[in-house]
C-alpha cells in the first residue's frame, strides 16, 4: 500500500468555517503529513459542499444569488487553510463542471443497474438536515439532529434501493473490524442497521421545489439530492471514471464528525456497491469540540474562531493543542485557560526550555558546534532506547489515529532529557575539566532532540522546520521536508559531529495570564469564608470528633457519623452495571484512568477514575464495573467525566465492587 488518500468531509458553505472545521482539516493535514514521513505517495482533500435548501435561503437572507453566496463563503475556507499550516493538495467544490459530471455518471451507472426507482413518498423533511426521516427514525416526532418537528411533504421522487444492500453492509463492518473507527461507532452503526429504520434512501427534489442541484440525467424535472451529490466528490476529485488519479490513489480514507456518521457510514458504502467500486480503507470519526461544556452555537455567541486563535497563539501551538487536547472519537472542551495551559506546560516548559538550555550549553562549551561523542555509558543508552520506543510508539499510535496517546509517547522522551540534563549536569563535567563526558551527553542530546523534531513535523509543520534549523539540519521545499521516519528509528544518529547550531533558541515563551483583580479579590473571600465555616465546624464537635448532640438513636443514626438521606434521594441514584471496553492513563493525571465503559446506552461513556495506583489499564479492559451515572458531568484535568465508577477501601488499598452474576450491561443496582 504505497498510496494514501485522506479527505476531510466537503464543508457546508451556509456559515463561516469555525473550530469544528479547523480540527478536522488539522487532523487530516497531520495525517498526511505523517504518511508523507512514511514514504507513502499522499493525496489530500478537501473542499466545500454548495448544494441544497439551506444554501438557497442563506443567499436569500443576504439578498445574493445562490452561486454569489457559495462563491463567497468557499473563499474563506480556502483562505483559512494556509493560516494554520494546512496543506492541502486539491480543493474540490460540488459547483464544480467536473464534480457534476461525475455526479451525473454515477447516478446514470446506479440507475442503469435498476438500484434507482421513481415513487410517490409522504414523510418528515427535515429543512435543517435536509432528508426524509422515518416515524422510527425520529425521536419523540421531532428531527434527533436539531430537536425541532419536521415539516411532512408528500411528493413524488427517485429512491435509491439502500435496503437492498444493508445485509451485505452489515456483514462487511463485522468482517472488517478497523473500517469505521473508533470502535464505538462501529457499535453505532452495527445497531442502526439492525434496528430496522433504515429504508430506501429518497435522492432526489423536484425542481418545482428546487433548482439550486445537479439536474438528474435520466429527469430533467428533477435535481440530486444534497448528500448523494456531496458524497461523490471524493471520487469526482480524482476525475472518476476516466481519471488516473482515481486507479492510484482509491481507496482512500475519510475523516468525519459523528454527526454526519451515518451518510459515511451506511449511504456511501451502499452507493459504491452499487456502483460495482471498491470501498474505502476507513471511516475515522471524532468528536465534538464543546465550549465550556457546552456544543457550540451561533446563538449563544461561543463559536471559536479558528483565524483569531492561530493570529493569537500562533498556528503551530493551535495545532498541537487541538491533536493533544482532544482523545480521537471523544468530546473535548475547548477555552483560552486550556490552550495557554498546553502551551506553557508541554511547549514552553518542556520543549521549548529543552532547546534554549542544550543549545546555549552548547554555544558555551562547544561553540555551537556538534561534539564527537565518546562511548556511551548506561544512562545514554537508556535514553536511547526510550528515543527509539518512543518514536516508535508515536508512529504506531499515530498511524491508528490515536493522536493525543501518540504526542504523550513523544512527551515521554522530552521530559526525559530535561530530567537527563539535570542528572547529568553538563556545567559540573565542564567545572571538573571531563570535556569527554561533556560531548557525549551533549551529542546524546541534540541527536535526540533532532528525532523529536522530526516527528513533530506532522503536528507542528512551521516550528518543526526551526528546530530543525537550530540543529544545523537543512530544511527542504520539497514535502516532506525530513527524512522516511522509519529509517531513523533505533539509534542516536543523523547528527554529523562539527555542524553549526544556533546559540540560542526561543520557540515557545511562555503566556503570561493577567489576572482580573476583581476575580482574584472574589476567589480570595471565597477561600476566607470556607476557611472560617471549616474553623466554625470544628468548634461545634466535641472528643474523637463526634457532634457534641448525639443523633437521636437507632434507626435515626447513620453508622458513618453522615447525616442520613431520605429513601426517595437514594431512589434518585441512577446506578448501573457496565463493562470497560477502553483504558488508559490520564494524559495530564497519574492516579486516573480515563475509561470508557459501555452501560447499554448505544455508545461507551467515558468516565475518569482514580484507579491507577491499583489497576494497570490493560487490566481493565473487559471488567465489569458499578457506577452511577447521574452525577453532574465534571471536568478533570481538561477531560470530562460523566459518571462515578464505585469502589471499596480501607485507606490503603482499593478494590472494584464485584457482581455476584453476569448482569447484561445497563442493569440498574437498587
């Protein structure tokens, strides 16, 4: 497999491009990129989907023509790419001649293979999602995307015969466990298919309705639907059917959000069957960016604007803080605190003070120049080794787009060699005259600092490049600009002894956070008055700790010394029985395991737990756990969990509670 294809969904050009559009096309870039280090010939794509009702009454509101509106708004995603070090091969748009051809080629191959009929149709459209949905389909009578009733039309359209290939979908997602990943949404999926909701798929609208679409070439009076349109471009880039480009690089693979999982996963693989193509390699699906906890929205007015983010931070500390911040698959929370909070912490702190303190040693001990090492003694092959597993833990975890665990891997190693110049303290060797010794911890050092570079490139494309200048290694134009990845892992070299390096470097300085007074004067009242209630407490409780008023006796008394609780607050607990399908160390937290756990609910909840210094993670894996599940969400340490899994313990060792039976997950404890 020499080729690698990656797309990003074609955005929807009714709005701005915002933070939910930047991830993915950042995510899609670095995943090119890393392909790129793994000598693979790499595509990407992305572009911007221009079709269907909504586009039509967006223009409307802006008094323009449908195509000077899309015309507009595709503009600014294509402005905003370079921005933020996105290097996109190709930029498609569903207005595009060459798009509706293909789009017109493939509905005549679907249709000349009887899947498309023409029928009369009365169901629940959906203007905001533009599609028909099923009385099984809707929950509580209203659209399951944005909660409002559908409008019920009845008309006359073509459908596509999607029934008749969910039985082959459904056994081909079972035979293929990696096709669409993470896990849970294969989950998902499998459960729709066997849900029974999902019929014949309607793809067309009339034009006495709409005229804004591809026009059918077997109807004129009718135009294709929104999504078997937009769906098409990632062949229709390649100039499907006649193009080579379509033979070198398909299949690819997708990068999408869950809330368009079920048009990847289920419509398109159902359109490529039909059409007699190959399937794509993988669905990879994320999740949402939330602010302050909340899904963002124009009328809440807490939509992040991705431009003002990379003009603020600079794109490089956007980029690493949005693949290291968020857990592929999951929900992450964005906020100014959590950016500057990585920036200071992983980039400031850890890799940027690296460089400044082993490149001015360098200056001063060596001229800034790279010395000749000698032999290596136990420590430096420690660090070896680690240079060499963390490398290759990053490209097996990146690879698998498990990005956030594959920076924390690299992480490992940074935090290593700052903990190796301190131990190795090059300014004593350099007192004691051991210039020796001196070199080879310094040459231990730039080498690995310049692995660390290389696999930043992905993640930090603009900064990699000055780290690498800093090191003395000349940066190509050509992508990539750095050697196979493959090739150097293993062993301390690449770095030729006598190679100028900078004197100094600055790459990442610190955020300094002003301090509203007025927050600060609150936050300190607030910690007085729990101090002086804590005091007051204390004073109320007489020997042993006891209140000085007994409870009343018997029944009335709580064995703990706790106040008691009424039976209808105990009803009130939400507790259930679950088995953990995933587990793994908090990346900003030793004692917590970050788990996610299935009760039953349709899709894991991922719940933090301070499990650590008692379960190894892979321990966890297939336990099955209590927990209460209706406890407010709360964050910890930049991660959300939704839950409390329960346990036992005496002060000094802690043990899961245990079932007596194998209860099926979502089992309620009362």
């Amino acid at each position: 497999m020499n080729t690698f294809f990656i797309t990003t969904p074609i955005y929807y050009v009714n709005a701005r491009p915002h933070l939910g559009h930047a991830y993915t096309t950042v995510v899609a870039d670095a995943m090119a990129r890393y392909h790129k280090l793994a000598g693979q010939d790499t595509l990407f794509l992305t572009g911007t989907d221009e079709h269907g009702d909504k586009i039509v009454q967006a223009a409307e509101k802006e008094g323009k023509s449908p195509k000077e509106f899309v015309d507009g708004i595709s503009a600014r995603f294509q402005a905003l790419w370079p921005r933020l070090d996105v290097a996109n091969d190709r930029f498609v748009r569903t207005t595009d001649p060459t798009h509706v051809a293909s789009v017109q080629s493939f509905l005549q191959k679907v249709y000349d293979a009887g899947d498309i009929y023409f029928g009369e149709f009365g169901g629940h459209y959906c203007y905001g999602c533009e599609r028909f949905y099923t009385e099984k389909e809707l929950e509580n009578g209203l659209c399951p995307q944005h909660l409002s009733k559908p409008e019920f039309i009845s008309e006359k359209n073509y459908f596509f015969r999607m029934s008749k290939y969910l039985p082959w979908l459904k056994e081909h997602i079972e035979q293929n466990p990696t096709f669409i990943r993470p896990e849970r949404y294969r989950t998902e999926v499998l459960s729709m298919l066997e849900s029974g909701a999902l019929e014949d798929l309607c793809i067309s609208r009339p034009k006495s309705r709409l005229t804004w679409g591809i026009e059918l070439p077997f109807d004129k009076d009718y135009v294709c639907y929104v999504w078997f349109d937009a769906l098409i471009n990632y062949i229709s880039a390649l100039g499907w059917p006649d193009g080579a480009d379509f033979e070198r690089y398909w299949p690819g693979e997708h990068l999408v959000a869950k809330d368009i999982l079920k048009p990847h996963a289920v419509f398109w693989p159902t359109m490529l069957k039909s059409a007699g193509l190959p399937q794509y390699r993988h669905l990879n699906v994320h999740g949402y960016w939330l602010v302050r906890d909340t899904k963002m929205s124009k009328s809440l007015g807490n939509v992040v604007e991705p431009e003002e983010m990379a003009q603020r931070f600079g794109a490089d500390a956007f980029r690493y803080f949005l693949l290291r911040e968020m857990h592929f698959g999951s929900d992450a929370s964005f906020s100014d605190e959590a950016l500057v909070g990585r920036i200071n912490a992983d980039l400031a702190n850890d890799l940027g003070n690296l460089f400044s303190r082993v490149l001015s040693m360098t200056a001063k001990y060596f001229g800034s120049r790279v010395p000749a090492p000698k032999q290596f003694d136990e420590a430096d092959k420690a660090i070896e080794d680690l240079c060499a597993t963390a490398m290759r833990n990053f490209s097996q975890l990146f690879g698998n787009v498990q990005f956030a665990q594959g920076l924390e891997s690299l992480w490992e190693l940074v935090r290593a060699l700052n903990k190796y110049v301190d131990s190795q303290a090059p300014w004593a060797l350099h007192k004691q005259g051991n210039m020796e010794r001196l070199a080879t911890v310094m040459y231990v050092l730039l080498a690995a600092m310049r692995k660390t570079a290389l696999c930043l490139w992905p993640v930090m494309p603009v900064a990699c490049g000055k780290m690498l200048e800093q090191l003395g290694q000349p940066v190509q134009e050509t992508l990539p600009p750095v050697p196979v990845l493959e090739e150097e892992m293993g062993s301390l070299d690449g770095l030729v002894p006598g190679t100028g390096v900078a004197e100094a470097s600055n790459l990442f300085p610190r955020i300094e956070v002003k301090k509203d007074p007025a927050v600060a004067e609150k936050a300190k009242a607030a910690k007085a008055q729990a101090k002086a209630e804590k005091n007051a407490a204390r004073q109320q409780k007489g020997d042993g700790g006891k209140p000085v008023e007994p409870c009343a006796s018997g029944d009335d008394a709580a064995v703990s010394g706790r106040p008691n609780i009424d039976f209808d607050h105990f009803k009130a607990l939400d507790m259930r029985v679950g088995t953990v399908l995933v587990a793994e160390k908090h990346p900003n937290a030793d004692r917590i395991l970050r788990l996610e756990i299935d009760f039953g609910e349709g899709q894991p909840r991922q719940i933090l737990s301070g499990l650590a210094e008692h379960y190894a993670p892979e321990a966890m894996v297939g336990k099955r756990v209590c927990a209460v599940l209706n406890l407010e969400p709360r964050k910890i340490r930049g991660l959300m969990s939704h839950g409390m899994v329960l346990t036992a313990g005496d002060g000094n060792s802690l043990t899961l509670l245990a079932l007596d039976g194998n209860m099926p997950d979502g089992s309620e404890i009362a």
